[in-house]
C-alpha cells in the first residue's frame, strides 16, 4: 500500500527540449502516470499550480501534447527568503500508439492533477475472433 | 510601458534560485522528511509558505502551528482501476509529515492557510512585538 509508506521528495523534473523553446524561462516535465483500460487510455499528470484557463491539450498525428501556464502574477509583492523548489509552465507530449477517438477526449482537473481520459477508436478495441 | 511577462517569468525563477535553501528556515523538531518542498516568501511585514503537493486532496492534509514552528502533514494517495495495464507509472504516493521553524514570531491565531490546484498556501502574519520598529532620527 502507497499510502503507509513514506513519500519521497523528489526535484521537479527540467525540461531538456529537443526543439528550442522561442521564450526564455525554464519548462518543466509533469510527473505522468497513464494506463490502458479494454476501453480507453488515461494521463495522469502532476502540474501542481496551473489553472483551468492555462492549460492546453492537442492531440495531432498521433502526438499528444500538454502544456500548462503558471500566473506568477500570484508572486507579485513577495519576496523570496528560502526557497527549495522553482516555478515554471509544464510542458509534456506523448506519442500514442493506440488509435483515440478525439471527439470523446475528456480532461479533469483536480488538486493540481490533469487526468486525461483518451477513448480508444472503435477499430482499435481488442476483437473477439470466433474460431470455427 | 508594456510589460514582458516571459520576463517577469525569468526574474522570478532568477529569484528563487538565489534563495535556494538559504539558511533562514531552520527544521523543526517534531516532524522529520523533507515532503513537501517548500518556498518562503515575506511579503510586507507578513511570511507565506507555499509548497506544491499535487494530487493530495483537501481533507487529507492538516497544517498544525505551534509557537514559530508549522507543520504540514498528510497522505497522498495514487490509484489506478484494478483492471488498467500500467505503461508508466511516475507519480508518488505515500504518507508525509514536516515541520519546520521560523526565525521570526508569528501570530499563531491569524494564520491563514489556502489549498487550491495542488499548491499550498500558509499566510503567517508577524506578531505585532516582533515587527520592526522605525526610530525617527532626531
């Protein structure tokens, strides 16, 4: 059971991008769990901070890619004494293997968690094969 | 003057790595491990704690003051349907208990503390005896 264990601290994770970002600043990478019901496919994702109207989800060419701004307008008047940890926009994509259906992706925000629910296309869900 | 918010952005991750792990916050004496990570600000004469704990919910966390020293604990919990096959799995979860202690008095019956999209806000107003006084110059 997760929940007797201690939990461990991590850093957030940098993100080292392959392509360049166009504005300074440092992204970072949401933790992510995703897993595949017979029906769909969930993305779980730590984006401690962002809002509702910051996030952004695509799903092109079979990538899926989730962005997420931070209002640091929040930090405005505050004067950092200690800190351990730095803020930043998350930023992650995914390359799907299975076919979704894109008109039914649904997306939930809850406590700084992003669970995307991705329903597999009909061609993709597993067939039954009545052998003769 | 228009205002770049990419650089505001900049200046405020510049700032907080300037303060990284200054000596300013002491550990607490009840509560051991370093979950949540936590930033401190001072904004006027007041302090704010804010630390990021996606995923815990409201009900599972406590925030208990005593004298200068606060402390954040809780549970996070990270489920799955008991049918789904696991691709990846990154996310934590598990118990925490931290406390840490203030260099500063604060008023414990006007602390303040906010919860919203996984991030922690504990506002602690400084005791009145403790705020600095300005001795006019004669």
């Amino acid at each position: 059971m997760t929940e007797t264990q201690e939990l461990a601290v991590r850093d957030k994770k940098e993100l080292v991008s392959k392509e360049e970002k166009t504005v300074p600043g440092r992204f970072y990478v949401p933790y992510a769990d995703i897993y595949e019901t017979d029906d769909a496919l969930t993305v779980a994702m730590e984006m401690a901070g962002v809002e509702k109207k910051d996030l952004s989800v695509a799903l092109e060419d079979d990538v899926l890619r989730v962005e997420g701004r931070i209002d640091f307008g929040k930090y405005e008047g505050m004067e950092p004494v200690y800190t351990e940890y730095n803020v930043g926009p998350y930023a992650r994509a995914f390359a799907l293997s299975s076919k979704i259906d894109q008109e039914k992706i649904s997306a939930q925000l809850e406590d700084g968690v992003l669970t995307l629910t991705l329903p597999k296309a009909k061609q993709a869900e597993p067939r039954r094969i009545a052998i003769g | 003057m228009i205002m770049d918010p990419f650089d505001a952005l900049s200046s405020l991750q510049q700032a907080l790595d300037a303060f990284r792990a200054s000596d300013w916050l002491t550990t607490g004496p009840s509560g051991g491990g370093g979950y949540p990570l936590l930033n401190v600000f001072r904004k006027g004469d007041d302090f704010v704690i804010v630390a990021e704990a996606p995923g815990v919910r409201k009900s599972d966390l406590t925030v208990e003051v005593k004298g200068r020293t606060i402390r954040l604990a809780g549970t996070k919990s990270v489920a799955y349907p008991e049918k789904a096959s696991l691709h990846r799995r990154e996310r934590l979860g598990g118990r925490f208990d931290r406390a840490v202690t203030l260099p500063v008095e604060i008023d414990a019956d006007g602390v303040k503390a906010e919860w919203r999209d996984g991030v922690l806000a504990v506002f602690l107003p400084r005791a009145e005896r403790d705020k600095p006084k300005s001795i006019p110059v004669a």
